[in-house]
C-alpha cells in the first residue's frame, strides 16, 4: 500500500514491513506511518510475499530480502529512501538498507534474540546496515534489547513489550523528529 504525503511533494520515501506473524496494520506500523505523513514523507507498506500466500510463517531470510528489494525496485522515487518494519521486518530492511540505496532504517521492536537465548544475537544484523538507524524497542521486550551506537539511535519504552502497543505516542513522536532531522 502507499500513500503519498497529501498535496505537498514529499520529502522521501519511508517503507515499512510487518512482523513476522503479522501484518502492515500493526499498531506500531500504524502509529511510524501517521508519524512518517506528518513528517512530510510518502509511505508505501510492504506486506511479504508469504503473507500474501496466508502463510504464518515466514519465508528464509534470502528469500525475504529478495523480495524486499523487489519491491524497492518498482516503488515511485520521492527523493531519499529511508525502509524500516517492525521486528523480522526490521531484520529485512537492516540487511538490505545498502542494497536498496537507503539512508536510514526505522527498526521498530528489533529482535536482539529469540526469548531466552541471547547468545543468538542478531546485533550484527543492525550494526552493519550501514547508514543511521532509529531504534525503538520495550524494555520489557523478550527477545531483548539493542545498545546505542555509533549511527544508532535507540528509544526505549519503559513497560513495552515486543508490541510496543504501551506507548505509540512517543514511537509516533520519535519517527516524526527522526524523518525530519534525517532528510
């Protein structure tokens, strides 16, 4: 699906994807997307292929992002590109920002690593993506939390857990400030 941004030209393209089990309509999608509008950019949600299929679950990682950047490929250019999604999605857009010619990624509930067992982290996945990122997670997120860094901006919801369903005021408020200050 995408939206532009209303009868102004838009300052960039954002494009979110869903959750491994869930759809474009995830609250926190809902509220980066509103944030995202009122920031003056065009958005276009990208539901997977899999989903498309009504399948739970999600396709291997490459097959992810091939499809990903397929439709990177064939989405109208509004100036910079900034891609992002929530939890697996986000996972999506980190390993393909370069690839996709992006110069952010908004990670909404990144998943360091499956509940319980940290020492699968996945923080490469988010330190090497190569441009600057906005993270927001719970501090009550199961599948943990990511560092600050270099590049990363981290937002932490005190009480959220992997929905971020606590407080989509301050999501919305941090994408807004994020997209503005990055184009």
């Amino acid at each position: 699906m995408f939206k532009p941004p209303g009868r102004k030209k838009a300052r960039c393209l954002v494009v979110l994807g869903h959750g491994a089990g869930g759809d474009v309509d995830a609250p926190d999608i809902v509220a980066a997307r509103d944030a995202a509008l009122k920031a003056g950019a065009a958005v276009a949600l990208v539901t997977q292929p899999y989903r498309v299929a009504g399948k739970r679950s999600p396709a291997p990682a490459p097959a992810l992002d091939e499809a990903w950047l397929a439709v990177m490929a064939q989405l109208p250019k509004h100036g910079k590109l900034i891609v992002g999604g929530r939890s697996s999605g986000a996972r999506v857009a980190c390993r393909t920002a370069a690839a996709s010619g992006a110069v952010g990624v908004i990670a909404l509930a990144f998943p360091l690593h499956p509940p319980g067992k940290p020492e699968k982290s996945r923080d490469d996945e988010l330190r090497e993506c190569g441009v600057p990122a906005l993270v927001i997670n719970g501090d009550a997120d199961p599948f943990g939390v990511p560092e600050p860094g270099p590049g990363i901006e981290l937002v932490v919801i005190p009480g959220a857990r992997h929905d971020l369903r606590k407080d989509l005021a301050t999501l919305a408020e941090s994408v807004k400030t994020w997209v503005s200050k990055h184009t």
